[in-house]
C-alpha cells in the first residue's frame, strides 16, 4: 500500500451556526506557512502591538452574501470553504498550489490505484460538539449522488464503484462503494483509476453532511442557515440580508487553537468607491478592487502603505463561436473565418487598456492549473501564441485570410456588407469596454460590421445563447478543480452545449482514451494534442486568463488564498499592530 502521511495543516470551508458555536477545546497540529501569507507578513512592518493584543476582528467586504449552504450544490463556495472542511484542503504557496490533509489525518492508496482508505481526524467535530465520522462522508457522497437532488456536481463521483448505477436509477445505493468501514475509516473505490481524483476531492461537493440534520431539514436544508452545523473554524452567527454576515470562531474545531481569528465581519458593498473609503479609513481590512482603485493602491502598497497581494487564478475569458448553425451570419462555420476574427484582437492591449490586471491568453488551460505538480503553463507553450504574431494585427493580412473563408464558403457578399453579431452581458464599465473594444477591432482590422448584443440579464443572455442568436459571444471556464482536464472536458461533444456546440470525433476520442490512463508523460502528451487541437480547430478564441488581486491593511497578517477551496483562506489569518 502507498502510504501518504498526515500532514500538519488545518481545512477551512465556509459557513457557520446559529447554536453551534459553544464552548470546547482542541488538539491540534501546527499550521505551515504559504506563500501569500510569507508575503503578507514579510512586506508589512511586524513593529508595534503583539497579536495577543488585538482584537482578533476581521472586516471584508462582499458584493452578494449568496443563499446556498449546502455543501453538495457547491453553489457558495467561498463561504463554504472556511465553515466547512473536506477531506484535503487546497492551498497556494511557494510550491504553488497543492493538496493538504485536512478532514483525513492519513490515507492508504491500493498500488493498482483504485481503492482509498482515509482515516479520519477523531477529534474533529461538528459546530455542535459532535463527531464528524465516516458515516457524514459517506452520506454526503450519496446523497450528491441521489438523482432526485439535482446535483449538477454528482459527476464528481461516478467513477466510484456503483455511483453511475444509483444515479440513473438502475442500482441500489447499498452498492455504492463509498462506505464507512468504522467511525473514522472511510473507503471508496473506484471503477478505473483516476490521477484527477485527488484533486475533486477539495471540492465542496465531496464534504461530509450530518444526516440527522440535513433529513430534519428537509426542504428548508441549504436554505436556511440557523439550521446548519459546521465542521470548519468557523461558524455563521449572524446575517442581517443585504447589510452584513458574522463568522465567529468554531471552538469546536480540531485545529481550533491555530485559528487566531474571533469574528469575521462580511459587509455588503456593492459600489467601489465606497468599499474604497472603507478600506482608506480602515474600515475594512482586505479588499479586492480593479481599475483606478487597484492602481491607486498598488502605487500605495509600493510605498508600504498597504501590503499587496497577486496570484493566478484558474479562469480563462474567451470569445466563443456558434458551430451549430454557423451563427447568425452562417459564417462561423470556417476555420479561417474564426481565426481572423481571433487574430484582430490585440490580447496585450486589451488587457492593459481595460483592465488594468489579468495576463493575455493565447491557450486555453489558465497558468494557475498544474500538472504533476508544476503550472501547465510552464511546462506546454501557448498554442494560438506563434500563428497569432504571423498575423500581428495587419489588416491586410487579417482581410485576406477572412476572404478566403468567405471563398470556400461560397459566400460572394463583400466584407464591407458583412455584418457580425457579438452576445455579451454585464452591465459593468469594464463590461462595455471590453465589448466595445472588440467591436472596434474587428470592424476595423476586418472591415466588416460587429453589432453588440448587450443584455444586463444573465437569464437573458442564457436564453438567446441556448437558441444559438450570436455569431460570437463573450464567454470563459473557471475550473472546478485543479488538472488540465476540467478545461479541456468542455469541449468534449455534449459536455458543455453553452461552449457552442464544437464538435470534433478525433477529440472525443482523445478525451476518452483518458479513462483509467495513469501515465502522467502519456497523459500530458494527450491533453497537449487536445489543446492544440482546439486551436488548429479555433474553437474558441481565448481573451485573458484571471489573475487575483488583493489589498491587505499592514496589520493583517498570514492572509491566504485558494484558487479552489476558499477563496479568501481566514484559518491562520491574525491580526497584529491594528493599535499601534
């Protein structure tokens, strides 16, 4: 048996209780330290008041405090990931991202790779001084499971031995093979091995659910947070809607004596500015913010007045195509029309004169997904990079390769006369930048027309999507979990209609010849083939790949963050020198 070895680190998911929060005391391990926490301490001043002298306070804001904590649906996830704890935590340091025991304490892997037994923590517990046993985790994987749920992430466990059976209705949920052997040995087997199986286990879905309170619930379960406990450092206290949300400590938890944080405060800021004022009046300790705003404060931070933080972030924006019906124009349906349309937007501009942040995309697998441990980005070149400087943004080279789409399409309408129809939605400032910056580009470098079709209304936007009413649209994918594979599944026929409906057999079957493939070398070779692929094809035309910036006040320090746990990592954040 492979033997991985608990390792000393504390989970954090988000949530927390109305009755759940009393007295208790833990024994824990000692939190390590990452690489955004590193920088934190390291760039602020450490002179003034010790920790022990603050108040463990800290104030974030939010645009949309949410109205899911039900850990199946995924649907809050960076709440859920600092209330509630998985199995394995995911977090970012110096190594990049990467996995840590959190839920588990040890876990034995069989050699052929398909059975995993995790012993659990024994002195976890729930928010209520309860145990979290195996039975909460097997519960949980079969109730995601349960196709009367609805659960849009059951997909996340169907290579277990008998999930696919019990989610079509063709097997009994006895024979799903994730099982509780005792209190805290949980074992679950897999029809084929997977490499990416690891990684789906950070992910909320395949959290433990205490059964008796969930069945109690009912109907109100995921809806109604006085009626949840929590497995997390933290617990949900308080919610005044539309105003503010408090996190108070968990005592409960295992590793309750490394969280240093009494209350988190969440304040509902919808405008920039005003989340801005809080911050400078320190109001608020931590702030994600973009344009002037972010500008403003990196040229502060520059001066130590602020500490600044900036990491990769797994979500890669794209314009997408209509290959069903070759959009409204019938155009869409050649290659070398897509690859003029994609060739005229100048990715390094764009990303300096509308956002001020992000990297420009020429792949479509972001630079925070890793592979075998290191960045996909550092180990496969951009694929559309080369092609796209052929053309480098020349007119006329642009207008050339367009006519000879037109050409073999047998379209004889001057390009003059053509008109292009973009789906975008978003009612941001940035938002009409970024369309009217497209637009431009393509009617001038082209020499075509590009009418905006700009809804405000996701329903909306998701309506004329789905009836194929665009030629292009504004689109992207942020990873659920952390392996090239979850980017390049979506262009799989069938997985992800919303992507255009891009079909290629010679794809699938590059996709499909994945199952049960435990050789990293051949698997990286595969998912390179299907990238380039996808590029040789146009399937889509990639924008920029999402970066996080964030804003700290010098006194908070050991600050985290997650590319696919919680977003904002609170469970070693402390707070020194706010008196000073």
């Amino acid at each position: 048996m492979k033997k991985i070895l608990a390792m000393l680190l504390t989970g954090v998911m988000i949530i927390g209780t109305l009755s759940g929060c009393g007295d208790g005391t833990t024994e824990v391990a000692t939190a390590g330290d990452s690489n955004v926490s590193a920088q934190a301490t390291d760039n602020a001043s450490d002179e003034g008041t010790a920790a022990g002298a603050d108040t463990q306070v800290l104030n974030l804001r939010t645009t949309a405090f949410g109205n899911n904590y039900d850990v199946q649906d995924m649907g809050w996830r960076w709440m859920m990931g600092d209330c509630y704890e998985g199995l394995y935590r995911n977090v970012a340091d110096e190594d990049g991202e990467h996995f840590i025991l959190a839920g588990a304490e040890s876990v034995d892997v069989s050699d052929d790779g398909l059975v995993y037994t995790f012993h659990l923590r024994q002195n976890a517990k729930w928010s209520d001084g309860q145990p979290v046993t195996a039975h909460d985790y097997e519960y949980g994987w079969k109730r995601l499971l349960d196709s009367s749920k609805g659960y849009d992430y059951a997909s996340f466990a169907l290579n277990v031995v008998g999930a696919e059976e019990y989610n079509k209705g063709t097997g009994s949920r006895d024979d799903v093979a994730a099982k509780a052997l005792d209190d805290y040995t949980f074992e679950v087997t897999l029809k084929v091995a997977d490499p990416t199986f690891d990684a789906k286990l950070v992910a909320t879905p395949l959290y433990p659910t205490r059964e008796d309170i969930a069945e109690a619930a009912g109907d109100n379960w995921g809806k109604d947070w006085t009626l949840c406990v929590y497995n997390g450092p933290f617990c949900m206290s308080e919610l005044v809607e539309d105003n503010k949300m408090v996190w108070t400590k968990n005592p409960y938890y295992w590793d309750a004596d490394n969280t240093k944080l009494d209350t988190v405060n969440w304040f509902l800021v919808a405008e920039d500015s005003t989340a801005a004022t809080m911050f400078e009046n320190g109001e608020l300790d931590v702030l994600q913010t973009s344009g002037d705003y972010a500008t403003k404060y990196s040229a502060a931070a520059a001066e130590g007045k602020y500490v600044e933080l900036t990491s990769d972030y797994p979500g890669t924006v794209t314009m997408n195509f209509e290959f069903r019906d070759g959009g409204l124009s019938g155009l869409m349906k050649n290659v070398k029309i897509r690859k003029a349309i994609s060739y005229c937007i100048d990715r390094d501009e764009m990303v300096e004169a509308i956002y001020g942040r992000y990297k420009p995309a020429y792949g479509y697998v972001a630079p925070a997904i890793t592979f075998d441990g290191e960045p996909w980005r550092n180990q496969v070149e951009e694929p559309a990079k080369a092609e796209y400087e052929q053309y480098g943004g020349d007119p006329a080279k642009l207008q050339a390769l367009f006519q000879e789409g037109l050409d073999e399409l047998g379209v004889t309408t001057p390009i003059s006369d053509i008109t292009l129809n973009l789906l975008t939605s978003g009612n941001t400032i940035e938002n009409q930048s970024e369309r009217e910056y497209i637009q431009q580009v393509i009617s001038q470098k082209l020499g075509c027309k590009v009418e905006l079709n700009s809804v405000g209304d996701f329903a909306l936007f998701k309506a004329q999507r789905d009836d194929n009413q665009y030629d292009m649209m504004i689109g992207g994918w942020w990873s659920d979990y952390n392996d090239p594979l979850d980017y390049l599944n979506t262009f799989h026929t069938g997985y992800y209609d919303s992507y255009g409906y891009y079909s290629n057999p010679e794809y699938d079957a590059l996709a499909d010849s994945l199952v049960g493939e435990n050789d990293m070398a051949k698997r990286k070779e595969i998912y390179t083939q299907m990238e380039n692929m996808l590029f040789d094809d146009c399937a889509l035309a990639p924008i920029y790949y999402n970066t996080k910036q964030v804003f700290l006040q010098n006194w908070v320090k050991d600050f985290r963050t997650s590319s696919f746990g919680a977003s904002q990592e609170l469970y070693i954040t402390r707070i020194e020198g706010r008196n000073r």
